[in-house]
C-alpha cells in the first residue's frame, strides 16, 4: 500500500488474538496514521510493538467518547484518524458509530480496514444456520432485564449471536434455556488463539457443563433459530375463528384465521359457516 492517505477517519479491524491475522492494509493505515484512537493504550501498544510502529494514541472509549469526539472529528479535515479496539473490529459492541456519525456529518471521508470480527467467526465454527443471524452484543446483567431482552428475540428465526464472560456465562446459558427452549447451541472461545474451541450441544446440556467450570478467554454463544411451530390444531382453528367472527363476516375471518395459523383458507370458510348456522 504506496500511496498517500487521505485525511479521513479509517477504521481498523485489528486481531482477536492471533496477530498473524492483522492484514498488510491495515498494518499500513497505522503506520501512516497522524493518530490512533484506541479501548486501551496498553494493548494496542503491544500490537504496534509487534509491527514495529510508533505512532501517537488517544483513549477513546465509553467513559470519555462524548469529551474526546469533537476534537477527533476536527483533526479528521487534514489528518489520518485511525479507529481501532482492543481486538476484533471497531463499533462491534465498542462506541464508535457516533465518531462515523459525526465524521460524516462533517463531510469528511471514512473508510473501513475490514478484519477479524469474533461475532461471525464463531458463527463459522458453531455448525448452525448461517443464512440469517441477529448480534446482540452483551446481555444485561441483571435477571429481570436479561429475561426481557431474550423474550424480545425469542420468536425470531435467526440465529443469535452474543457475548460474555466466563463468570456469567452458565447464568446466562440457563437464562435462555428458560427464555427460548431447549436449542441447539454452541459456546466458542480462545478464537484464533493456541486454546480455541467451540463446544456445541443443547443449551442444557452446556449450562450444566459450564455451571461448575467457567471458563476463561473471551466467550461467544451461538444460538439455534427456533424450530417450525406445531401445526395448529382443530381446536386452536375454532378458537380463532369464533373470535374472528366476532369482528369479521364468515369470509374474512377464515382469511385471517388461515394466514394466522397456515391452514387451508376454503376449509376455514366451511368450517367458519357452520358455527354461525349453529
């Protein structure tokens, strides 16, 4: 990568634990950068050790985003800002969308280093469905919230993708047991790293495993899609339609009704004319 940067924001995926995976582009944009926000300037500097950089850091992370980011912004019309995390790529669960936001309010230039993002990765090595997924970062800690947060996806047919520690990590397998069934399920860790693995199996049987060993090294859970609904019943078509009815002239109601419960719309309207000649 010869040619000059232009002053702009850059965010920069960066390793999330093996620095093989760290790519010459972006290895080249922070070496170039006028300055490096960062989580933690320890831990990048253990990075730009490895690649042989010097370059100048600022903390830019929760506590002082709001303080830090007009000041970032301003430097970003005539100089290289870079955006990196401790690991991994930025804004994945990291404050920096509102240093993008505000970069392009400003008219200035942002341009992604695309790299290692732990969320997809242990996607790719759980061995469950791939083609839809939601992230949801981390859950709250706190069991009532954490209850309510996992009834809000509950229904929804994707794949859920979320992170946490070791210390929390059978508290929350066995918090979407109660709150999603029993679902297949995959924990991974150590990604990328001499200790990797990713243990599957149903989210009871790795809450039990986990319950008494949590382990160390930062912690994805991947979580199955729910499974197709039990075909509703002749009980469950007459319930909705006498309710239907109630609303709704004979046709309509058995319209509703099929779309509802998957059934066929014709036997719906038989059956929808017979309660009322009953």
């Amino acid at each position: 990568m010869n040619a000059e940067l232009l002053p702009g924001l850059y965010i920069v995926a960066t390793p999330i634990g093996n620095l093989g995976d760290l790519s010459p582009r972006a290895a080249a944009v922070l070496a170039r950068a006028d300055v490096i926000a960062v989580e933690d300037s320890r831990v990048t500097a253990k990075l730009l050790n490895h690649l042989g950089i010097k370059r100048p850091m600022t903390p830019y992370h929760d506590h002082n985003a709001e303080g830090v980011r007009p000041g970032l912004v301003a430097r970003m019309g005539a100089e290289v800002v870079a955006l990196v995390s401790d690991a991994g790529t930025p804004l994945i669960s990291d404050p920096g969308y509102k240093l993008v936001r505000d970069a392009r309010a400003a008219g200035h230039a942002v341009t992604t280093i695309p790299g290692p993002c732990a969320a997809v990765a242990a996607l790719t090595l759980a061995g469950l469905p791939t083609d839809r997924f939601l992230f949801l970062g981390f859950l709250p800690p706190k069991a009532g919230a954490r209850a309510t947060a996992i009834a809000e996806v509950a229904a929804i047919r994707a794949t859920l993708i979320l992170y946490e520690s070791g210390p929390r990590l059978a508290v929350t397998l066995s918090a979407l047991v109660e709150g999603l069934g029993d679902r297949e399920a995959g924990v991974a860790r150590e990604i990328t790293k001499k200790f990797e693995e990713c243990v599957t199996g149903t989210l009871t049987e790795l809450a039990a495993r986990y319950a008494d060993a949590p382990p160390k090294g930062e912690i994805v859970v991947i979580v199955a899609p729910p499974g197709d609904p039990a075909p509703a019943s002749e009980e469950d078509a007459d319930t909705a339609l006498a309710e239907a009815l109630t609303r709704l002239p004979a046709s309509k109601a058995a319209g509703e009704v099929a779309k509802r419960l998957g059934l066929d719309r014709r036997e719906l309207y038989a059956r929808a004319m017979a309660m009322k000649d009953a």
